[in-house]
C-alpha cells in the first residue's frame, strides 16, 4: 500500500508540473516561445532593402542563440512585394492565423500605412525598422507602435540641413511619387534655406530616368538631392553618371547610396554625397562587433536598413528581459520597449514622445577603395528644427 500511495503522489506531482508548465506557456511565461512577424520587401527592385532587414535581424537571433530576452522566439517571414495589398494580407495572416505578438520590419512607407492601423488596432506591437510615413509619427501615432529608424520627414530635414550647410543656394529635388516620396520633399524644404528650382515625382520603380536627367541639366542647378531606395537609385545613380553630370553637379542623396545599393554602383556612386542616419563606420563599439559579424556572415557590408533592423531585434530582446519573456502585459511590453536599455549601433538612441528615436544624422560620402567604391562618414549633421510631428502625437507617457 505504501509504495502505491508513493507512486500515486509520484503522478500527482508529475502531472502538476505538467499543468503548470502548460499554464506558463500559455500566458507567456519566462519559457515560452514567442512568436514575431517579420514583413518586408523581399523581391522586386526594393528587395535588397528588405533582406537587410530580415538578414540583420536574424544576425542578432543567432548571436543570442535563438532567443531575445532568454526567450526561443519563432520569426515568421512575410514578403509583400511593395504591395499594400499583399501587406494587408501578409499582415492579416500573421495577426489572425499565426497569432504573432510582434511585428517588425515593413520597408516601404505605402505598405506601413496599409497596415499600420490594423495591426495597432489589434493590440499587436509592432517594432518599424525603416518606413516612417509621417502621419504615424504624428496625428495617426499609436501607442502600439515603436520605431528604431526615424520619421520620413525628419530623415529629409537632415538632406535639406545638409545642403544648406554645404552652402548650395538652388537646388532640383526628384523623388518618387508615393507616401515617402512626398515626405521626402516636404521634409528637405523644411530645412533647405536656398531656392526650390524644381521638384519632380517620378512613378515607383520607374527604370529609365533619362528624360528627367535631361531635364534638370537644363535647369542649371547648384546641385540635385534625391530620394530613390533600393533598384531605383541604383538606376538613377547610374544614368545620372552616364550623363555627364555626377561630379558636374552634385548630387545629395539620402537612401539612394548605401549597403544596399553599392555593391551594384562601386566606382560609378563615388564622388555623391549622402545624408544618413548610420554608417558602417561609426566609432562605437556595438557597431564595430556588428559590422564584422554581419560581413562574415553575408559578405556584404550592412546597410542602413540592416543597422535598424539590427536595433529593432535588440530593442526587442532588451523588452523582453524585462518583462521576464512575457508578452500578455501589453502595457508592460511598451513599457520595457519604451525604455530602450539597449545599445545601439547608431551610438545615441532614445525615444521621443511619438516613440520614434531621437538620434543623430550624418554627412556620409562616397569615396573610392581598393574594392571600387566605400563610404566615409565626415561628421554629424547639425539639424537646427524639426517637423514637431512628436508634439501632434496623443500618446500617453
């Protein structure tokens, strides 16, 4: 009798840690894994943006060994092809079918804005890693979304600063004709105290920019600041290269050149001149380990776009650990994110009352190397104002 009554207990006392173990996973217990959407535009002429996100973000998975915060997390990828349709669904997907408790990434500022109300609505978080359409960091922010990249027009005040300082008093500006495009004007003219001699929208992922190029040269610019990511400044850099005009007129550009778009340009994007949140080579020590780790593992050197991204996971795994690996307390979820106890690659990283970053922006040149063609970063750039989108956002501190 004695020896069933112990192997009874001996079953109780299994089953119960069973139960417990099975309760913990379900409310988000210290073990549990934690699932994350990541969206992004993986194909098409964008689709290098993308896989710098994706890329950098599973970079700082595999170094924390499969976790953020001590927690196995699950990253479902989902490429919406710069469609805010296939966002919609891409997101709905994760929302509904996966039951996701975070999203992140998204490249594109049309696809953020497809999505970004539906996903907050649903009380999922979501971490933006590069699009920042402007109404979101302001009148349409909502406490469920964190950025590690910057608003669209803060992005551009930087470009148009810039070409102020540079001292450059009539200036083209081209950019495509979608959400970010007309934020990247708005945002340059915000800052740039010369004249507009024109501003010119060109469709999305449109290839040929010579009747444009023309365009402009006849307009007899000081110099030309563009907005084109991914294949479209790749394009453009080169045809405005083969027109005679790179080192003729100047060209300012903000995510046109870098990691993403230079191992296609090399030699032909020296000379230009970029306004940047990030550069590989920044003096900190985050940045330095991060660089090297992302050239071994991808044999590239990592764009903006995979600095942020890179942030994002690390942003993440920094909430986590304070929330012990819970995600259930949404409100100590934004909690923990809003601290942002991480290091960053960009040096200096706090948030704003939006919750995007307050941090700085960069002169970043083109310079040639022993490969063809490697950036210098020659300084911060001293943005005098701001779009004040932070103060139109209502989120409560």
């Amino acid at each position: 009798m004695t020896g069933t009554k112990t192997t009874q207990r001996k079953a109780i006392a299994v089953l119960g840690a069973i139960a417990a173990a099975a309760a913990m996973f379900a409310s988000g217990g210290a073990h549990a894994q934690v699932k994350i959407g990541f969206i992004g535009t993986l194909s098409g002429p964008g689709g290098a943006l993308g896989q710098d996100q994706y890329d950098a973000f599973m970079l700082a998975v595999e170094q924390k060994g499969g976790k953020l915060g001590g927690v196995p997390v699950q990253v479902i990828k989902e490429d919406d092809q710069l469609k805010p349709d296939v966002g919609v669904q891409a997101a709905t997907k994760l929302v509904e079918r996966d039951k996701v408790s975070l999203i992140t990434g998204v490249t594109f500022s049309n696809v953020m804005m497809a999505i970004h109300k539906n996903v907050t609505n649903a009380g999922v978080v979501m971490v933006g890693s590069n699009a920042g359409p402007a109404p979101i960091a302001g009148e349409q922010c909502s406490p469920n979304f964190f950025s590690t990249s910057w608003d669209n027009d803060e992005l551009h005040e930087a470009g148009g600063q810039l070409s102020t300082d540079l001292g450059y008093k009539k200036m083209y500006v081209m950019a495509p004709n979608y959400q970010a495009g007309r934020d990247a004007v708005n945002g340059f003219k915000r800052d740039y105290k010369g004249q507009i001699v024109d501003e010119v929208y060109t469709q999305v992922n449109q290839p040929d920019y010579s009747a444009e190029i023309a365009q402009l040269a006849a307009a007899k610019p000081d110099a030309v600041y563009v907005f084109y990511p991914g294949g479209m400044g790749v394009n453009f850099v080169k045809q405005y290269r083969q027109a005679g005009l790179l080192g003729k007129i100047p060209l300012i550009s903000v995510s046109t050149i870098d990691g993403s778009t230079l191992p296609a340009l090399k030699e032909q994007a020296v000379g230009s001149i970029t306004s940047a949140p990030y550069s590989p080579d920044l003096d900190n020590a985050q940045n330095k380990q991060f660089v090297a780790a992302f050239q071994k593992k991808y044999n590239r050197v990592p764009s903006m776009y995979a600095a942020q991204s890179y942030d994002a996971a690390n942003l993440i795994d920094s909430a986590l650990t304070k929330t012990k690996g819970s995600v259930t307390d949404r409100e100590a979820l934004r909690a923990a994110l809003k601290s942002a106890d991480f290091q960053s690659v960009r040096g200096s990283f706090k948030f704003a009352s939006n919750q995007f970053p307050i941090a700085p922006f960069y002169r970043v040149d083109v310079v040639k190397d022993a490969s063809g063609a490697a950036f210098a970063n020659k300084g911060k750039i001293d943005v005098k104002t701001r779009a004040n989108l932070a103060s139109m956002c209502k989120i409560r501190s």
